[in-house]
C-alpha cells in the first residue's frame, strides 16, 4: 500500500521513530553497558540485550512500589547462572536477568516492552520489569533505573548469552492511540487489513482492528496437496540456539497440521500453535501497531505474545504485499474449538511523531516481511 495523504509531521504525540530513539542514546535517557550493535535500533523500537548474569527464581513476581527488583532478588533467587559463554534456561523455570540497557526517562516519555517475533515464535515467555514496578512491560515516564527480563521457556530449552535480545521496547510521548472512528478512516484511506476477495467476512472495528485465524490453510511445497494451516510444537525436542539462524530441521520440533473438512481445530490445553491470520496486514510508514495478547472475551486461550508491529510491514514499497499475521497460540485450561474465521486477537494502531528513515522490510533483522504461516528465523526456511 502506498501513502495517499500522509499527515503532516512531526507530531508532539506518538511513537518515536528509530532517530528519535537514537537521540535518547546521544542525550543520555538510554544508558548502554556495551556500545550500542549495528543492527539493534528497529523502525519504531529497540532490542534490548541480555546482561552477563542469569538469576533462576522460585516464581515469577512484580517488585511493587517499595522495592527494588535486586531487594527481591535477595530473597527469591535461587542460584546465579553466568551468561557470558552461553547458558541453557531450561523449560517451565523462571530467571530474571539483568538487561545491558538501562533508562533515564524524561517526565513526559514512557516505554512498553514486548518479546521479540522470534521469541514469541518458539514459545519463550518473557516480560520486563521495572525497580518499584507494579506492571509488566511497561516503563512509566520519567523512569530511572535498570530494566530487567523475566524468561521462562515454556516448550523448548534455549541456549542464551550475554547480549542476546528476546525483548524490544518502544518509546511513546504522549499518547497517539488512535479512537475506532479514526481507525474506520484509516481502514478507508490505507487498508491496514485486507480480508481474502473472495470472503464473506467484514473488517471488525471495535477497540482496535479484529484479526481472524485462517484455517482454511494453504498449499505449501513439500507437503503434497494437503493445505497447510500451522504447527504444532513437539514436547521434548531439542535445543533452541536463540541467536542461531536457519540451522534447525523442522520435523524435529514441530508437527504440522492440515485443513479438515469442518475447517476447525481443537487446541489441547498447554500445547503451543503457530497459526496465521485470514487479514493481509499493512502498516503504514507513518504508524505502529500492537495485537492485544490475550481477551477472554474471544476465548480462553493466549494468542500472539510478540506484539509489536513496525511501521512498514505489509507496505507494498518495502516489499511486504500480502504478509500475514503469526498467531503464536496457546489454550488455557480446557480444550477450545477454534473455527475458521473466528477472531482470535485485535490490533491497536498508534501514530509515530514522525516517519523513520527506514521501514521494515527495507532494514537487515526484517525476517517476516511478506510472511504467510512462517516459523521463526531458527528453522531452516523459517
């Protein structure tokens, strides 16, 4: 998709775009233990960076408004695990690590954290936590302080180190979110997403843009005429080297699955999909946006713990046509019965106060631009 009438920038609220980001670094609100990697600064976000030492805890928990994360850490820690030549966190633990990037917010900026799409993508549940905090993945504004990861494998063990990057943050002044009547104008003037020509199915606007799941499936080479819908993980596989691209045989840790006649699936309780969504999605040069990781009001399962979506993908001129939402799925308690079509998250658009130099799909760490149902970037064609 291309800009018809994009808005006048900068704005005073919004997203910050990567030299917005970068400016924070030269003026001191992010302070780096390391210097800063080539390739670390995305479109709307910044990785962020596994410091030299692992802390395996009793449980996962949240500071609170007197404490500091390390006052806790004095009582729930279990051992130490340096990081620094590689170190295995095994499956169902929980460890906080000490991340190499720390903050010194002005009052009017704040942050959010997500996982990153290939940690999401392989079922690594991680969330960052402040000193004093009383929420997950957010940084309130005028925060100074360390930032800290809280990792818990939940099917695969992985082998990190220090440096390696599970999380991004963003930035946010002010607050640019869009309201549903501005997302209905958005939809009309830059078709953020796009549902098959040949669906009956409407965009759902309401608290952000409805994505559905596509169980219908596709044709995909190397799995004969049988169409192909998502994956499975297999329980007991292998290790997963988080910083290792294209180099693990994919029957070895997931089972895939097919269309069925009645175009539904039945997830297991505690086992981990990888689906993808019916709506092509696109987001605009001048926008970011985020998929709501869990509603009960859809259904009592998690859906896509990697949120965030940078300006750029799906764009038409950064080579995104067509790309697909992954939908990283996980069923609660019972076992749920999806059906094609059926909403399964939505996703929150938020302005940027200006447009990045580079979209996604246009920077080297761009693994999903023109995705359909892609594993993450450890598998060989994932």
């Amino acid at each position: 998709m291309t800009d018809k009438n994009p808005p006048t920038l900068p704005h005073t609220t919004g997203i910050l775009p990567a030299h917005a980001i970068r400016a924070l670094i030269n003026e001191g609100q992010i302070d780096l233990d390391r210097p800063l990697d080539d390739d670390q600064i995305q479109p709307a976000s910044l990785d962020l960076r596994l410091g030299d030492m692992a802390y395996r805890v009793q449980a996962s928990f949240l500071p609170g408004i007197a404490k500091t994360v390390d006052q806790r850490l004095e009582t729930l820690s279990l051992h130490k695990i340096d990081l620094s030549d590689g170190a295995v966190l095994e499956t169902n633990c929980v460890y906080i690590v000490p991340l190499l990037e720390r903050v010194k917010l002005a009052a009017n900026i704040s942050a959010m954290t997500n996982p990153k799409s290939s940690t999401g993508r392989i079922d690594v549940f991680t969330r960052v936590i402040t000193d004093f905090g009383e929420e997950f993945d957010k940084v309130p504004a005028g925060y100074f302080g360390q930032l800290y990861a809280e990792i818990s494998p939940r099917t695969f063990p992985i082998l990190v180190r220090s440096g390696s990057r599970l999380s991004q943050i963003r930035f946010r002044l002010g607050n640019g979110r869009n309201s549903d009547s501005e997302l209905r104008q958005l939809q009309e003037e830059y078709n953020l997403v796009q549902l098959p020509y040949d669906s009956n199915l409407k965009v759902n606007i309401d608290n952000g843009i409805a994505l559905r799941v596509d169980l219908e499936g596709i044709i995909v080479e190397g799995h004969g005429k049988r169409k192909l819908i998502g994956y499975r993980a297999k329980r007991h596989a292998g290790l997963i080297d988080v910083d290792q691209k294209n180099a693990l045989p994919v029957p070895d840790y997931w089972e895939a699955i097919y269309a069925n006649e009645s175009k539904s699936l039945i997830l297991d309780p505690d086992q981990f999909y990888i689906l993808a969504s019916k709506e092509a999605i696109h987001i605009p040069p001048h926008y970011a946006a985020e998929m709501v990781p869990y509603n009960t009001l859809v259904g009592e399962f998690r859906v896509h713990y990697a949120g965030f979506f940078d300006p750029g993908f799906g764009h038409d001129q950064a080579g995104g046509t067509g790309s697909k939402g992954v939908l990283e799925v996980r069923s609660h308690d019972v076992p749920f019965i999806l059906e094609d079509g059926q909403i399964i998250g939505r996703l929150v658009f938020e302005r940027l106060t200006d447009k990045p130099v580079a979209l996604y799909g246009q920077i080297s760490t761009s693994n999903y631009q023109a995705q359909s149902l892609k594993l993450s970037k450890h598998f060989k064609n994932g």
